[in-house]
C-alpha cells in the first residue's frame, strides 16, 4: 500500500500533539506537514502557517482546531484538491454551508466524534427515538474538561440530531432546555442537554428515555484522547480513496 502524507493543523493542542506522535509511529502514514498559528520548531516537528507549502505535498488534512481556522485549511483543501478530516467542533449555520460547498468539490469527513462507540451510539440513538412515543422524557447528558469552550458539545449535539431524524424532525423542533453545570427540570416532550464542565474528563455521553413506567440510558465513556486519535486516523486511511463528498464516521464503519 502506498503510504499517505498527513498534514496536521493546530499541532500544539491536545489533539495535535497525539496525532503527530500516531502518524509517526504508523507505517502507512508520513507526517507531511503541521501547522500552527505561528512559525516555530519544536524538537524535530517544524510548525508552519495554513500556507500552500504546507498543503501542497499532502494527500489528506486532519484538522482539530477552531471554527475559523478550519475555514482557512477548507480553502487552500479546496484549492489544492486534498480531502480534509474535521474533528474541529462549535461550528454555526454559516460555517456549515461553507464546509458543505467544499464537501461538492473535496472529500471531506466530519465528525463531532471520532469514535466507534459514539458512532454506534449515534446510530442506536435514532432507532430508539423512532421506537419510543412522546410522553417519554428526553435527555442528553454531555460531560467534559473544565477547558471544553463549546456546548452542548459536537457529541451531544450528533446525538440530538439522531433522536430528531428518528422522529422526522429537526433538532431545532425538538430541543428543550440547555442546564449548564447545574440541575433542573427539562420540558415536557422535548430533548433536553445537561451539561458538566468540570476537571479533567475527556467525555462521557449520556441518551436517556424515560416516563412514570420505565428508563431507558445508554452512556459512552472516553477514557483517553487516544481513542479520538484512532477514528481519526482510520478515517484518512478510509477517506483517501473517496470522491468528492460529505461523509462521517458511520460511512467509515459502514453502518451508513
């Protein structure tokens, strides 16, 4: 197999660093290139700018960054023709139809979480919302480190989107109230998210379904970054072989 040059965006943060020390010790897989906000080196990984010397060599862009950032790799993808996976989260509507644009004429891979359990739990989450009727409460559970800026997360915000196609809605039709760090009662018939920021969790997700009679939770637990780091990867492997399109991580796991 012929190995794949790798481009790694924001290689100074948390997901940066373990992507560049996976890449390095993968033999399907060089380290092309990795980017930053600012030129420096550090120990043998030189860190550029979102330039076209960094992406020109590449065959597939991994980007972990912000919003903005991700525009910014999205247009030198698009002019250089490499597929990019996303794991950037936060997203707003016009960012969307930014990356949907790109997804007509790159491949692109996005996904609020790169895990095989989430994903499965992503895909149980909509057969379950088509099975359960509407006096049972909904609930999205969605914990995370002190220093998560988003919420609801792209995790719990993957899961609402499930339970609302399950029932031939929109997230925006079905959401309830949004508890930060705090408890309360939800709406009644709605999906509502509650939220924990606190120390050094790296995520636990939780769906409930629950009336007078019964409760039903399902609960994923990350317990290490590397597990987001694995998708990842297993991801740029799937995807650099694909067309032009938007795919997510139940293509990769063909469940979709």
């Amino acid at each position: 197999m012929k190995k794949i040059n790798i481009t790694i965006t924001g290689g100074l943060g948390r997901m940066g660093q373990l992507l560049i020390k996976q890449t390095n010790k993968d033999k399907k897989l060089i380290l092309h290139s990795v980017t930053e906000y600012k030129e420096l080196k550090k120990g043998k990984i030189r860190y550029q700018l979102n330039n076209d010397q960094a992406f020109k060599g590449t065959n597939v862009i991994i980007d972990f960054t912000r919003p903005n950032c991700t525009l910014e790799v999205l247009k030198l993808a698009v002019k250089y023709k490499k597929k990019v996976i996303i794991g950037t989260t936060g997203f707003k509507e016009r960012h969307w139809k930014i990356i949907k644009k790109a997804s007509k004429k790159i491949s692109i891979l996005q996904s609020g979480n790169m895990s095989l359990g989430i994903n499965l739990m992503q895909f149980v989450s909509k057969i379950l919302s088509k099975g359960f009727m509407n006096n049972y409460q909904m609930e999205i559970h969605d914990a995370h480190h002190i220093k998560k800026i988003d919420y609801p997360s792209g995790t719990a915000l993957m899961l609402g989107h499930a339970i609302a196609d399950g029932k031939l809605k929109t997230l925006k039709k079905i959401q309830g109230k949004i508890f930060v760090n705090e408890k309360g009662k939800g709406s009644v018939n709605k999906l509502n998210f509650y939220i924990l920021r606190k120390g050094k969790i790296p995520g636990t997700h939780s769906v409930i379904f629950e009336n007078k009679l019964e409760k039903l939770k399902i609960e994923h637990t990350a317990h290490t970054r590397d597990l987001f780091v694995e998708g990842a990867i297993s991801a740029a492997k799937w995807l650099v072989n694909k067309k032009p399109g938007f795919y997510n991580m139940q293509n990769v796991l063909g469940i979709k």
